[in-house]
C-alpha cells in the first residue's frame, strides 16, 4: 500500500488528531514540516486557512494544489531558511515576539500597523511566530535577515530567547502566589515516613545519588536537583517526560518534595510560571471521569476567579508550565497509549488523562517529571521520554549527613555512625533512605543490639515494629519476647488491611476500609498508618501505612500469623506471572480470602505496574520473618506446626524458582563457555533466601547452577544484593565470573562481595562508583584466592593511590591473567607504579587503560616494565595523551614480544616520528596482527602512505 493510499483509508482519523486538541496548533505544525520539507508549496499553504474558534478548529481548503512533488524557486538563502527551518523557528520565536519586532520595527522593515496584526490576542504565542515569518517573508530578504541575525544574536550572547520583558496576566499572577502557596505548605514537613514527627523537609532532606540511566560524555560529577529538568542528559528533544525511577523506600517521593519546596520560594526551576503537583496513589482513588482542566485545579489548587482565563493561558503558554506526577508505579493501570485522547476539554478516566498527558497528545509542551520504580517502565513509556534518572539513594557520605541531621545530639549521632561501620551489612541496607531513617528513629534499639546482629531487611523492619509498640505502651506492659503477643491484635488488624490492599493495588484507605479490618483508633495511634489527604468529595479522613514497604511488611506479618489464609497464599506470593495468567494478577491473594466488594472489584480491574514489585516485597519480608532466627517471636502467636508447614512452602518456592532459572539457561555455542544472564527476578530470590538466613537452602540451590559466567548487568544491583548475592554464591561448587558491570555496588557493595571471591575467577564491576578504598580491601582478600585470575574495573573513581595495590598483586600473583583499568583518573605516578609490579609478573595477558592521564612519562614506564614480556596480549592506551616519545617506547615492546597480538594507541597525539618507530618495530614482529592509530595527530596524506608501507597500522 502506497503512502497515499494510507493516508486516504486513514482520512478519517487523521482528521480527528488534527482537529480535535481545542486548538489549531497540531494542524499548524504538521504544515511547519510540510513546508521545511518542500512537501507543501508557499501558494498551497496561503490556501489552506486555519480560522480559530471557540469550541473547535475550522479547516477551509480552496484551491490546493494536488503536485506536491513541486518546489518553489527561492530567490535567496535568507528566505529560503524561513521556510526550511520553520519549525525551529517558530519553537524559538513564539518566546520572543517583542523583541523581534522591535528589532524590525529599528530595521525600517515593520510598522507599527504590522505589529498589530501579528500581536492580534485571538492568537497563541506560536501563531503569532508564525504570522511574523509569513509578514517577514512577504518584506524580502533584507527583512528575514534582521530575524535570522536577531535569534542568532539572542544565542550567541547566551541569553535565553524567552527572557524578553513580559508579564503574564494579572489574574495569572494571582492564581500563581495561590499556587505556590498550597505547594508550599504540603512541602515544608517531610511527608513521607516521617508525617508523624513533623520532620521539617529543610532540617532533615539529604541529597540522594542521582544517575543518568544513558551515559554521557558531558557529565562530570553527581548530577543536581536542576539537572533532572535541564538539558544535559537529553535523548528525546521531542519528548517533554523526564523520568526518575528507583527502588522503593529510595527517596523519589522526597527528592520531588524538595523540588516542590525550591520552586515555591523561588529557589529553583523559575523557567516555569505554574508547578502543578499529583500524587498517582491519590489519583487511584478518583473515580470520576475529568476533564484537563478539572483536574489540575481540583486536585491541585482551585482558582478564585477567571478559571477559564488561567486555564486558557495554560494552553497557550506550556512551555511556562510544569507537572509532577508521583509514584506511577502505584497506578492500579500500567502505562498504555492505546487509548490517545487529544482535546484537554473532553472527559476521561484519570490514568487515561495522565498517559496521554506523558505521552505528549495532551497539553505537548507541557514538562512533566514522573517518579518510578524501575521495575514499571517498560519500552512502551521509554519512547516518550526525555530522559531516564536513575535515584540510587545515599552515597556513604548521605548517611553520615542524614544520621547526623536526624540526631542533634552529636554523641547521639557519633554511636550511630559507629555501629553502623562496625556492621557493614546494616551500613549496606542504609543506603535505603527508609532503612536509614528507621535506623536512625530506633537508635536506642540499635546501640543496644549485640554486633552484627541486625543482619537483613525484615531484622530492621522487626525493630520499628519493636520501637513503635513500645513507645505507645505504658512501661508496666511486658517486654522481651512478649511484646508481640501483647500487641497481636493489633498487627493482625493492621496486616490484614495492609494484605488487602496489596491484592486491590489500593494504597489509601477509608474509614469503611478500616473498619471492615477491625482497625481500632488504638491501632491507629500506633502511629504506622498516618492520615492522608482527601481527594474525594466526602471529607471522611483517610489513612496510608508510613511507607509502601511498611505495608508490604504488615501484609507479610499477616500471611506468616494469620489463621484465615489459604494455604496457597504463599505458592502464590512467590508466583505472581502464574497469577496473571490465571486472570488473578491484580486479586493476588483474593481467593484466599472471604470475599468483599473491594476484592470482587479488583478481580475486574486491569494488571497494575505495582502487582509484581509489591508482592516480590512482601514475599521478601516473609521470607525473612519465617528464618528461624525468629521464630521465638511467633511461639505464643501461632503453632509451631503451622509455621514449619510454612516455612516448608517458602523453601520449595524458592527452591522451584531457582530451577526455573537454571533451565532457562541456554546450552553455550560450541568454543565458549556457558554464561547465564540473570533477570532481576533471579536477584529477588536471592535476597528471600539471604532474608531466611538459611545456608541449607542456598547451598542446594547453588548445587544445581553450572556456568562458567554469571552476568547481572544493569539489575540495579547495591550494597543490600551485593550482601545476599555473596551469601548465596559462596556455596558454588565451581568457579564462575562474575560479571556486576553498570550497577551500584560502591565499596560498601565491594565489601560485602569478599564472602564469595573464592569462587570468583574473573570479577568485573564497571560504572559502579568504586573507589580506592574499595580496592583495597577487595585486593586484600583477592590475594588469599587462588581461582581470582582476572579484573575490570571500567569507569570508576579510581585514583593514582590504588595502583600499589595492583602492584602487589601483580608481584604476588603469577597466575593472574586481566587488569582493566580503563576509564579512571590514573596518571603518569600511577603508572609507574604500576611498572613496578609489572616488571615482576610472568602472567599478565591483557593490560587495559584507556581513558586515563597518563601520558608519555607513564607509557615509557609502562614499556619499560613490559619490554621482555612474554605472556602479554593485548594492550590499550586509547586516548591518555601519548605522543610520538611513548610510542617510540612502546615498539620496543613489539620487537621483543613473542606474544603482542594487539596494542591500541587511538585518540592520541602520535606524529609520524612515532608511527614511524612502530613500523620499524613491526618489520622485526610477524606475530602482532594489529597496531589501532586513528585519530592521531597525522595528516590524510601520512596516513595514507602509512597503510600502504603497512597494512597491520589501522588508522
């Protein structure tokens, strides 16, 4: 079928995307294209008028020429670029008008007639651009001149087309002070797990990590908050949605709350006039069909007066205006564009409003930020986004900020941090700003814990369960293993609510809700579930647990505890794909139960983004809550038969599970050896068996795992899997690689991996943030492991001070065969430092440092060391400044070498001296195959000749 034909049978819904936004803008750009693409000519476009009304657009075609294959005849370049760029024009114009016409105006080529008629108010910002160029182009070309010189001007002297003097309407400004502050006053406390102490967001916010998920060579250092809505980073300029996702408990509902805070004082992000902020977990509870407009003001800020005038500005001016939407991962719907929806006055499900709204078919123009677990994004919302940032939580230096803000008490603090640091494995569950908070509201527990004895999430979930009870209870109640019987009812009460809600997706909860649990106002005062805001129309108080995982770990305690599940809950916990194809994906655990409206309905609701993630939480938490280093807690609260029927459930799920993974590993192609990809599933039964504390179990999963290499790139993989991946895979029956590259393990995570660098015969943990410390303890341990052979180290934080510690292991390990080091901030010390190890080793075989500083000093040390080698391979030194003298040192290496098979030298500054040496050094070498020179300081003419004289020189 040809495109004209398409266009024809699709006529009709064409018409309708075009016609049906409530403004005529969707219609007008597709003619920018048309014309800067030479597909529409001038006359044709004089034809077709675009005439605005007040409910719709009118489209009257007179006279179009059908031979769209004709081009104008420009008569100049100036003009011809008005045509050919229009619809970057008209994007850079539609900010500026005044000055351009003034600048026209001072030109003698506009009167103050035509300024008029191009600033006629019927028209939005980016139809008056577009009435300027066509008024510009009928002046000539001296004319588009004094416009293309006037932006280029703007540019250059970096000032932002949009800062013209301008004041937007009074009733705008009003509406905007009103605005502000609302977001103000929800802002200022922090709203999240601390809503019941009154936190002040100023007093306790601590900047998490953030990360572009797309590398980018313009990035130097940690990202701002700014930076999540400026333009570094960009993938998609077309895009308005930038993303942040994260693990839950990782800050994303703060970091937003903090942006909230800046931009109502004026603090930051002051490119936008109105900041419009949504909670997703609210909107779940809005059952109405909205329009745009109703939903912004009735869910945000409703205006005094001149709704409509506000609104209508909105529409005309997106580029001034910014949404927020918080936690869409708790939609009960995942993200579609099926259903696309255009006109911001028509009706629609809320969600339907949202995706679209991201999607860019409502209000385009419009900057969104949306918040995430990474588990919900799938490729369908990442083509219509900006950018990706990762939220990675608190670096080391984060938790030693946050503890210290938490705790005014500096002794206080000082024992906090100190415990933290004498168990490694709670300090790697910190960098959760959740857990840390936790942590830091029981330090009273903490400091009395024995060392190392809070080991796992659930241990630190028990403890706040442990800290509240016993500080809502008077001091003659009974303590010690006792504390929970006493407190039996009102976990069961509280976790039955949190189970249902887990199944029904449902995250806020009414009185009725409540209710049908038997919540008591003693529950309640508990203080897990704190009071929520409203959106319904009824002003009945609503509640949320603490936190998402606080609910998760509730509904855990409910499965573990309560006599009314079913004794498939927990095959079904640990199953969820079989539930959604069974049709009970969002009911999880429904069946088990006695039925109810609210579960009756969610048996007909969509599968949610929420479902998997929440339940893999929860079943991470029962995990943990039936090892048997607990299971002293639950002898007065349940019989021991049942309990060890359960824990019997949970170690054939994770036991089934595990083989499912194992089988799904594909036989290796013949010559290589045989690799498993792990999913993030994979990871999550990791962490249950790690979260059970039971070493039967992981040494009869792992006794079943054959590979040679395990992989586990980019599975968000941070101190807390670093701890459970070690606990279970030291139980390996063979030696594996291990490759961890593009994660965040830290060296936090880098630590807690020494359990298992026995089995490890390769390890390669590139972009993970790595620093010197970090080497060395990993070398430390790496030295008393007989099967550790090879390392890469890509993109870190590594410095001139970790190269001794190289350099003892490459004098202490002969049989170590791969360092790579490419990518770091090691110099021409480093390298020599380096040497001194290398000089002793008979082993090395490849030798990786692009990327670095090192230069011709540290290449000739380098060299030196290297020069009788007789087991190197292959070496890099792409890009580190080496010129003609450390390429010159380098052919010594190649005349003496019976093992080079290839050395890379790109993205240097070697002149034709050095290649010169290296062709001679290569007369002497048949067994080198290739000698990489591209992008050297070598003219065509040289290069040319050089391949010529020899062909092994790549260039």
């Amino acid at each position: 079928m040809s495109v004209q034909e398409l266009v024809l049978r699709q006529r009709t819904e064409i018409l309708n995307a075009l016609c049906s936004s409530g403004s005529a803008e969707h219609l007008a750009q597709v003619l920018d294209i048309l014309l800067a693409q030479g597909a529409l000519i001038w006359e044709d476009y004089q034809n077709i008028q675009v005439l605005p009304e007040v409910h719709g657009v009118g489209l009257t075609f007179s006279g179009c020429c059908s031979n769209l294959e004709e081009k104008e005849e420009y008569q100049s370049t100036s003009t011809q670029t008005l045509l050919t760029q229009r619809p970057s024009l008209v994007s850079k114009l539609q900010c500026c008008i005044d000055g351009a016409l003034k600048a026209l105006v001072i030109s003698g080529h506009f009167t103050s007639a035509d300024c008029n008629e191009v600033r006629l108010p019927i028209h939005t910002p980016s139809q008056q651009a577009r009435r300027l160029l066509d008024h510009v182009r009928s002046k000539g070309e001296s004319a588009a001149k004094v416009v293309l010189q006037y932006i280029q001007q703007k540019q250059e002297s970096g000032s932002p087309l949009n800062q013209d003097k301008w004041t937007p309407p009074k009733e705008v400004l009003k509406y905007q002070k009103k605005l502000s502050s609302s977001v103000s006053a929800q802002s200022c406390f922090l709203s999240t797990y601390g809503g019941t102490s009154h936190m002040s967001l100023d007093d306790i916010y601590t900047k998490g990590e953030l990360e572009l998920v797309h590398n980018c060579v313009d990035v130097h250092g940690p990202l701002d908050l700014e930076d999540i809505l400026g333009t570094v980073g960009t993938v998609n300029e077309e895009a308005d949605t930038v993303l942040v996702s994260g693990d839950a408990g990782g800050g994303k509902s703060t970091l937003l709350q903090r942006l909230h805070l800046l931009w109502a004082r004026g603090s930051a992000l002051q490119d936008f006039l109105l900041l419009f902020p949504f909670s997703c977990r609210r909107l779940n509870s809005e059952t109405r069909e909205l329009s745009v407009q109703e939903l912004l003001f009735q869910h945000c800020c409703w205006p005094d007066r001149e709704q409509e005038e506000i609104f209508q500005f909105i529409l005309n001016h997106p580029h001034l205006i910014l949404f927020t939407f918080d936690g869409l991962d708790e939609l009960k719907q995942s993200f579609s564009d099926e259903h696309r929806l255009c006109c911001p006055t028509q009706r629609a499900p809320v969600h339907i409003l949202l995706f679209n709204l991201i999607q860019g078919s409502l209000l385009k123009g419009v900057r969104k930020v949306v918040t995430s677990r990474p588990e919900a994004v799938g490729p369908v919302l990442k083509k219509h986004l900006r950018k990706e940032v990762l939220l990675k939580g608190f670096s080391p230096s984060g938790i030693d900020c946050f503890v210290k803000k938490h705790h005014r008490d500096p002794t206080v603090a000082a024992k906090v941090l100190e415990s933290l640091q004498t168990n490694t494995a709670l300090l790697g569950l910190c960098h959760s700003p959740v857990l840390c908070w936790i942590v830091s509201q029981c330090h009273k527990e903490l400091l009395g814990c024995g060392e190392g004895s809070l080991q796992t999430i659930t241990d630190v979930y028990l403890m706040i369960l442990q800290h509240f009870f016993q500080h809502q209870t008077s001091p003659k109640s009974t303590t010690g293993l006792d504390w929970l019987q006493e407190h039996l009812n009102t976990v069961l009460h509280l976790g039955k609510l949190a189970f249902e809600g887990i199944g029904a997706t449902c995250y806020i909860f009414s009185g009725p809700d409540l209710e049908t649990c038997g919540v008591t106002e003693k529950d309640i005062c508990m203080g897990f579930l704190i009071q929520s805001k409203n959106m319904s129309s009824t002003h009945s108080k609503c509640y949320e647990f603490l936190h998402v995982t606080m609910q998760c770990f509730f509904a855990a305690l409910y499965i573990v505890l309560s006599n009314n599940t079913d004794r498939s809950t927990i095959p079904r916990l640990f199953e969820p794909r079989n539930m959604r194809k069974t049709g009970l994906s969002s009911t999880c655990f429904m069946a088990c139960m006695p039925s109810t409206d609210k579960q009756e309905r969610a048996l007909e609701g969509e599968a949610t983004a929420a479902e998997t993630p929440n339940l893999q939480i929860t079943a991470t938490f029962v995990s943990g809550l039936l090892s048997q280093r607990h299971r002293s807690l639950w002898l007065h609260c349940c019989p021991t038969a049942v309990m060890e029927k359960r824990v019997r459930q949970v170690s054939r799920c994770l036991s089934k599970g595990m083989q499912k993974h194992f089988k799904s590993i594909p036989q290796p192609v013949e010559g290589e050896k045989k690799s498993m990809h792990a999913m993030p599933g994979f990871v999550w039964l990791i962490k249950c068996i790690y979260e059970m504390q039971e070493s039967r179990i992981a040494k009869c999963a792992m006794s079943k795992l054959e590979v040679d290499h395990l992989k586990l790139t980019y599975c968000n993989i941070g101190p807390v899997e670093c701890t459970a991946l070690a606990y279970v895979l030291q139980h390996l029956r063979n030696p594996v690689g291990l490759q961890l590259d593009n994660n965040s393990v830290g060296d936090v995570g880098v630590e807690q991996l020494l359990p298992c660098m026995h089995i490890c015969n390769s390890l390669y943990l590139r972009n993970n943030n790595i620093t010197d410390e970090g080497i060395r303890k990993l070398l430390a341990k790496g030295l008393q492991c007989d099967n550790f052979r090879k390392i890469a180290l890509f993109n870190n934080k590594l410095t001139d001070a970790c190269t001794q510690h190289f350099s003892h292991l490459l004098k202490t390990k002969q049989n170590f065969l791969s360092l790579r080091l490419g990518n770091n901030n090691i110099t021409e010390e480093g390298a020599k430092q380096l040497a001194e190890g290398l000089k002793f080793n008979h082993s090395l075989q490849y030798l990786g440092l692009w990327g670095n500083k090192i230069g011709d000093a540290g290449t000739e040390a380098l060299a030196s060391a290297l020069e009788s080698s007789k087991s190197l391979v292959w070496l890099s030194l792409v890009g580190n400044g080496v010129g003609s003298a450390g390429a010159c040192a380098l052919a010594n290496i190649i005349k003496n070498s019976t093992s080079l098979e290839e050395l890379w030298l790109t993205d240097n500054c070697i002149t034709r001296t050095g290649v010169e040496c290296l062709i001679q050094a290569l007369e002497h070498n048949t067994h080198v195959i290739s000698v990489w020179l591209r992008n050297n300081d070598l003219s065509l003419e040289e290069v040319e000749e050089m391949t010529q004289r020899e062909s092994r020189l790549t260039f």
